[in-house]
C-alpha cells in the first residue's frame, strides 16, 4: 500500500482520453494532483481504474473445491488445494484490492473539492458530481466486500473480526497502521457506502424518461440524459448496488459468520425489491441458462451486471477445449459434480430413482450436458472420448492437456470458436459477468428459507417458487413433483446449496460458499472412466488438503509484519 505518492501517475488506458502533446511535462512526466483535480478526463480516469479489478466469471477457483481439478501442475488453486495453502502463499487473496479503494478515496477527495467542471451547464454540472461519486462510493464499499469475503476470520481470542476499512486517502507517509474493525462494523461500513451511494445513483441508466427515478423529477429530462443516459449502462447503477447489498446480506447471515442476526431478512427485502421490478420468477428468462453461447446473450435479460463486449477472441476456450480440438483441457469438472445433477425427473441421481452407472448420462438434468463435456460428447467441432480409445482426449493420455477427471469443461466457452490444426482460430466475443439475476433469485430462496422455511414469501416469492421456477427452465420434467416432498426448512437448505452449485458452477462461488456454510473443504475430487469394457469410479483423482482452519483465510504475512495492530487468522 506504500505505493500510493502524492503525485499519482495515471496510466491513459482509453485511447484518446488525453494525447500526450496536449501536456506540457511535469515532474519528470507526472500529473500532479493539481492539475488532475482541474481537468474533468484526466480526474475520471482516477475513478475508472476503480472498474479495472472487478470480480468476474473467468477465475475458475473451483480447482480448489470438490467441483473441478486443474490439469496444470503450476495453478494456485490446485497448489493450494493440495496443501500448500500459507499466510505466504495464498492464490486467493483479495489483500491487493485495497488498491482500487485508494484510488477511488482520492476520487471521491477531487469530487469533494468541487473544482472539476464536469459541464458548462451548472445543473448538470451539479448532477455529474453527484452520480460519479455516488459510483465512487459504491465501487469502495464493494471492494471492500471483496476483501472481507477473503479475509474474514476468528483471531485467536475466538473474536470474528472483519478488515481495515479506508475512508480516505493515505499518501506514501501516511499511516496504515490500523486495527482490523469487528466482523459486524465492517459489513455496516460497507452498507454505509452502499445506501450513500443508493442516494446519489439512478436506479438505471436509460434514454426513457419513464425510467426517471421521482428525485430527479424536477430536473429537465434532456439534461438528466446527459448524465444518465443509457451510454451510461455499464457503470454501476442503484440496481446493481441493491443486489450487492443482498449479496452482503447474505454472506453477512451465513452460518460461519453472524448466523442471521437480522441480515437474512435484509437479503430478501432487496433481493426481493429489485425482482419484483422484472416480474418476480417470470422474469427468470429463458437464456439463462447458457448466457455465453452467443452474441445475443449479453442482452438477453439475464444480466444484472456485465463488462463490456470484446472483441473476437479464443483465449478462454483455448485453455479449456479437450487436446483433440487443440485446447489444454485445464479445467476438470469431478464426478462429484456430475452427481450432482439430478434425473431429469428432478429426483436425485440414485439407482433407486433410475441413475444407471453405466449409462450414467441418460435422463439426467439437461444442464449437465450444457455445462460439462461428457464421454462422447461433440464439442469444439469434435466428438470427445474420455474413455478406453478415445487417443489424447482419453483420461490422463498427456500430462497438463488430457482430462483427470474424465470430464473436460464446457460452460463459459463459446462451442463456435474453432482452434484449428493449422494454428489459425475463429474467435467470438466474450463479456465479463459481475452479477447475474440467477444469482440473485438464489439470494432471495436462500435468505427466505431460512427466515421461514420453504413457502415462506417474501414481496410475494418463496423459496419454493424460485427453485421451481429454476428447475422448470433448465428442463426439468417434473419439478414440482418431487417438490412436493422438500417440506422442511433443513431439505429446502440442502435443494438451495445444490442449485446454487449447479446453476452457478464455474463462476467463483463455490470456493465461498463452501466456507460461508460451514462445510467441508477436504471432500476428495473424484472421477469416472470407461476402461473399455465398463464405467469405473476413480475415488481419489486429488485428495483436498486443507487445514482445519481454512474455512477463514490468512491475512498476508508480509501485512502482518509490517502492522503491529493487524491482527492474524487462528491458525495461520
């Protein structure tokens, strides 16, 4: 953190934003806050770095779960899976995120200020300082959230404590030297920057003047589209930091933390807010389900939140396709995933509900053929055999490329990008997902649960509704069938966790809230194999090595030592 100087260097990432002849050079080619705090580009290029460092889809922590093994023998999560987790070395830390607070504290200073002329029309003048700290704030408390999310913890007192909280900027001299706020301060400074930043975002950004929210109804319509107009859309909006407080909510209320203590009922009031605005469950649209096949689905109503368009691309599926259709295969879905999935009728997959061990992929839940390429499969423009034949896609044929698992991933990659043999690709466009509606209906089912039970309704949705209406979109013959018999508030806890595991898979959530609930880190990573004349369990692919303790993470030693009031995770 000693990094930050009082004169700030910015690095120009937006073409055209300023061209270096328009600068006469200071201080061996620095901007001095001075003059960052008089030119309006140059001042919300402070802000912007604040939207360089958001959690996204792509970071694949499930190596590190009993969801997915990593094929690379170098990736943090598997390393740390296999028990070289350490307050040195942990590959999930979110410490390096205060640096984005920092930034956004000076913004927030510079807007504070007053001496940035955002237009020439004082109205709108007026209205831009308003929304660009209003985001300022929003994107501080979330970055905040992401740090306590990893660094969380009990010290050795047995005191749930949560992390530092910065509310201003600190220069080079300044002092870092601060004690970690109690677990419960720190999720109400977060929600403290939230509902200040509720105050000064729209709801949405948009050209309609029927979604003008009632506390700008005395402003000009054409002026407020200036400000918030839908060019805009991108940028974090009063919806979007609704559903991060339901998020907060409900990570604040899980068993491993507060325990309720009030915030489940905070989790379903918002969640349950902003879903009735698109129709409560008939608003859980169709494309959903795979929302990154195609170049349609960043518009499909599914995304609450998302970064912008890139162009053609093959990276991600380059790392992941199986060997035969030129990918590495990193990424191995376990069987224990697989099972996960229920029949097709909704039941579990058991024998007794007609799961057949060597026809295992009959009649399952149509998501999982959507989500993980199965023995047989055709992907990638080839079919894929895992099994006893199948050449490089077969299980373990080439270190660091074949499957170890038996399963190759599929959810995330677009199945038209082709890699071919010549080195030439066919790329499509990809997006970052911050926040899905999906993920914030299982917020709602999760919280409304466990403040009442599975038909407990909130704003008019329960539980119940929501798993139903999940189970009927992804294809599930007879949802409410079995339904029928999940009558306990303990069942509809343990329906919840498994939706949230199938239809969030592969997102980054299930490293989390594996930890948020209590629950076991060691479950051993399986796999399944057809050795050419039957399947085979394979029980242990990668035995799960994590201490006792590892349900808080460390904070890093370097901070530890450094800061005489940082005070440490038990354990570590």
């Amino acid at each position: 953190m000693r990094k930050f100087i009082k004169y700030t260097t910015i690095v120009l990432a937006f073409a055209g934003m300023v061209a270096c002849n328009m600068l006469e050079p200071v201080d061996e080619n620095r901007l001095t806050i001075d003059y960052i705090g008089s030119d309006p580009e140059t001042a919300e290029g402070i802000l912007l770095q604040g939207y360089t460092s958001l959690n996204d889809q792509f970071i694949f922590s499930e190596a590190g779960t009993d969801d997915a093994v990593n094929n690379q023998q170098s990736n943090g999560y598997k390393r740390m899976a296999n028990g070289e987790l350490t307050a040195q070395y942990n590959p999930a830390s979110n410490w390096t995120k205060y640096e984005k607070v920092f930034y956004l504290n000076q913004f927030i200073d510079i807007v504070e200020e007053g001496e940035v002329l955002w237009n020439r029309d004082a109205e709108i003048n007026e209205l831009f300082n308003e929304r660009l700290k209003g985001e300022a704030l929003a994107l501080r408390g979330l970055y905040h959230f992401y740090v306590l999310q990893a660094h969380a913890g009990k010290s050795a007192s047995g005191e749930l404590l949560g992390i530092q909280y910065f509310t201003e900027f600190i220069g080079s001299d300044g002092d870092f030297n601060l004690p970690r706020l109690s677990f419960e301060a720190t999720v109400e400074a977060i929600m403290a920057d939230f509902d200040e930043a509720l105050d000064l975002l729209p709801t949405d950004y948009s050209d309609s003047e029927a979604d003008v929210d009632a506390k700008y109804s005395n402003v000009d319509f054409e002026k407020y589209k200036v400000v918030n107009g839908s060019q805009y859309d991108l940028r974090i909006s009063g919806r979007i930091v609704k559903a991060l407080k339901a998020r907060l909510a409900l990570f604040a209320a899980s068993p491993s933390f507060l325990n309720g203590a009030g915030y489940y009922e905070i989790a379903a009031n918002l969640s349950s807010e902003v879903l009735s605005t698109i129709g409560g469950t008939s608003g859980l649209v169709a494309g959903g389900v795979e929302f990154y096949t195609s170049d349609n689905g960043k518009d499909s109503g599914e995304m609450l939140w998302r970064g912008s368009i890139g162009s053609n691309s093959s990276t991600y599926e380059a790392r992941m396709f199986p060997p035969s259709v030129n990918g590495k295969g990193e990424i191995n879905p376990t069987h224990n995933l697989v099972m996960a999935f229920p029949m097709k009728s909704g039941l579990p997959a058991t024998e007794e509900n007609g799961f057949d061990p060597q026809n295992p992929y009959a009649n399952r839940d149509p998501r999982l053929a959507k989500y993980i390429v199965l023995n047989g499969s055709s992907f990638g423009g080839g079919t894929i055999n895992t099994g006893f034949g199948g050449g490089i896609d077969r299980l373990d044929s080439i270190s660091e490329q074949s499957t170890t698992t038996g399963y190759y991933l599929k959810k995330l990659l677009r199945p038209d990008v082709r890699i071919n043999n010549d080195g030439s690709t066919v790329g499509k466009p990809h997006y970052d997902v911050y926040f899905r509606y999906t993920e914030l209906f299982l917020i709602l089912a999760e919280a409304a649960n466990e403040i009442g039970g599975p038909n407990y309704s909130v704003n008019g949705i329960s539980a119940m509704d929501v798993i139903s209406a999940i189970r009927k979109r992804a294809g599930i013959t007879q949802p409410d069938a079995y339904l029928a018999t999940v009558s306990t508030k303990e069942a509809m806890r343990e329906l919840i966790r498994n939706e949230r595991r199938l239809e969030l898979c592969f997102e980054g959530h299930r490293f989390w809230d594996l930890r948020r609930w209590g629950l076991s880190l060691t479950e051993t990573a399986k796999g399944y194999f057809h050795d050419g004349t039957a399947y085979v369990e394979i029980p242990a692919v990668e035995t799960r090595n994590y201490p006792s303790y590892a349900t808080y993470m460390p904070i890093p030693y370097q901070e530890v030592l450094k800061y005489s009031e940082l005070v440490q995770n038990s354990g570590w």
